[in-house]
C-alpha cells in the first residue's frame, strides 16, 4: 500500500502529482492544509472562471447527496470539471464512511471531491481504499516525537522554507538565516510564513534575508520576549513570566504560537532529561551537558540551560512532553479555560521547583 504524500514533498513539485478523482488532505498543520488543497485547486480549476466550478462545504453540516449532486453537476463557466471540497470533514467522514468507501472504489468522472481531515488513521477501510490510483491523499501533520522532529526540521522544514522564501516571497534564506527563524519560532508553518512576508519588506537590495535581519525583526523581538518568559519560568519567578506572557498577548501574539515557540526549546530539555534517565538507568554517569548537547542546545546557552534544568527537577522534566500535550489540546478546544489561563498554568508548573 502507498504512503501518503507529504505536503512538503508535494508542495515542492506538485505537477508531478496531478489531481486525482479522490483528495484526501489530513493533518494537525491548518497552514499546509490550506496550502494543498490551494495547489489542488489550481490544478483542476486553473486560474480563469474557476470559481464557477467550485463548491465548498462544511464537513459538520453537509449531507452526502448535496456533495454528490455538485459533483455531477456541469458549471455554465469553465472547462465543465469541478471541484467540491469538504471542510472540517470529520464528522462527515464518520456519518458517511461505508458510502465514501464504495465512492472512493468508483468515483465520478465529472468532478474532484477533497476531504480536509484532522486525522486519518490507516487502519481504517476508507483509507485503504483512498490508497489507490483514485485517489490523492497528502499528510500535513509535524511529527511530535523529538528524535522525528529534529530531523524533519533538517530534511523537510529548512528546505522548504528556503524554497518558499525563493518562491513566494521574492527573497533568498540562507540555511543559516532560516535555522535561526525556526528556533526563535517554532515548527510552526503558518507563524514562519507570516515572518518570512515581513522579512522580506525589510531585505535590502540584495533581496537576501540575513542572521542578523532575522535576529531584528518584529517576530524577534516577540520571540525574544517568549524567551524571556520562558527563562523567568525556569528560573522559578512566576510573576515576571506571567508579566511576559502578558505583553506578549498584548502586542497581538495568538496564544497557539506562543505555545509553539515556548515548546520548541521545552522539548529539548524533555529530550535531555530522558536521556540523562535512560544512561542513569544503564549504569553510566549522567551527563546532563552532554545530554543538552545531543538535544541542539547551542553551546553558549548550555550553562544557563544546564541549570534550569537542574533547577526544574527530574520529576517535572520527566512530565514537559505530558504538559506540552495537555496545553496544547487545551488551546484547540479541548478545556473550557481561557488560552491565556492555560499557559498561565503551563507557566507555574514551569516555576514550580521539583
């Protein structure tokens, strides 16, 4: 069976990924979702009267004989071929499952249907069903395990943030330039388009996005100020950081993406406590610098690290990747809570000294 494709990968070349009768776009990452089905509407509809032939739904409202209808239908404008996306398709995946499975077996040759999922687990008849030459489906999740992580960062996120620099924005990011840019940020691809745009107003006339321009831009200086959350967390005072969190909010920042670069370097000191655990526990001494090292943490930031760590406790470090998860679900609906109490939250535990 084929593995879906990921959005970058497609991103990257997607004329050598032609629309197929059946879309299926999944994943935790709305900026690449919107991304995908943007290439995919390209495709089929092209540039001129293609709105004509597109009809989007709502995945919690929609009723599968509407979808189907629009598929059939011929538009007065256009080549005649449509388009029907499903937003937030979930649910309507769930109502209409065996359906979609006999659809997806023999679809209909008028029209492309694209479901945008949260998740699509491969375990699941539809899925399997969707892996054939009827259809395309493209990941748009980021892994969440560190070891993946990093070297995702490495093989998929750099590279296309350079291209997409080059592409969309006029401008040249050199690895280093864009190394830089993901550490103050974040994985996050939405928030790292959004700094590519200003950097590129701000490039000279080179059109070269630089270390030191990213180190001054906008988002730097708000990333530099969720480093300085971050730090008066670890260093146990709960009300400078509180005081951080706030002007960050204030000055616009989404609670998400203050989540997304706070977890970034959280998940390194989660990555180095596991390890300094996993050599205690063979019998080797615990070397909780060489352990930093291993996760990326840059050398002039190792003695402060070191000891925020150490201040933090083995116990609390042992429960960063629990916490991450918790106030990350928690932001995307799961808690009743304001976002600013959550982080709120995220930040005493952070303080607190285990």
């Amino acid at each position: 069976m084929a593995k879906p494709l990921h959005a970058v990968d497609y991103l990257a070349k997607p004329e050598k990924h032609p629309p197929q009768p059946v879309g299926v776009v999944f994943g935790d990452e709305p900026f690449l979702c919107k991304q995908v089905i943007l290439k995919i509407r390209s495709a089929v509809l092209g540039l001129q009267d293609g709105e004509f032939s597109l009809s989007e739904f709502d995945g919690r409202e929609a009723v599968l004989r509407d979808v189907l209808e629009e598929l059939d239908t011929v538009a007065m404008f256009g080549d005649g071929r449509r388009l029907v996306v499903v937003e937030d398709a979930d649910q309507f995946v769930t109502q209409y499952r065996s359906e979609l499975e006999d659809y997806v077996g023999s679809p209909s040759n008028a029209g492309v249907l694209v479901l945008e999922l949260k998740s699509f687990p491969a375990n699941t008849r539809l899925y399997k069903a969707s892996a054939s030459a009827n259809a395309l489906v493209v990941d748009c999740s980021v892994p969440t395990k560190d070891t993946e992580l990093a070297s995702w960062i490495a093989a998929k996120l750099i590279p296309w943030l350079t291209a997409r620099a080059k592409q969309t924005h006029r401008v040249e990011l050199p690895q280093a330039a864009a190394e830089m840019l993901i550490e103050m940020i974040g994985p996050e691809l939405g928030l790292l388009d959004q700094e590519l745009a200003k950097l590129a107003l701000a490039a000279g006339d080179d059109k070269k996005i630089s270390a030191e321009l990213v180190g001054q831009s906008v988002g730097g200086r708000r990333a530099k100020t969720a480093w300085l959350m971050l730090d008066a967390a670890l260093d146990g005072d709960t009300p400078e950081a509180v005081l951080q969190l706030g002007r960050l909010l204030a000055s616009g920042e989404e609670p998400i993406g203050i989540l997304a670069q706070v977890s970034f370097s959280l998940r390194k000191l989660a990555a180095a406590t596991r390890l300094a655990l996993q050599a205690e526990a063979a019998g080797h001494g615990v070397q909780l610098r060489s352990a930093l090292e291993q996760t990326g943490i840059r050398p002039f930031a190792l003695q402060k690290t070191e000891q925020q760590l150490k201040r933090l406790g083995r116990q609390h470090g042992s429960k960063l990747y629990g916490w991450l998860l918790q106030a990350d679900l928690d932001l995307k609906g799961v808690s009743a809570l304001a976002p600013r109490l959550i982080l709120e939250r995220l930040i005493v535990r952070l303080s607190c000294k285990g």
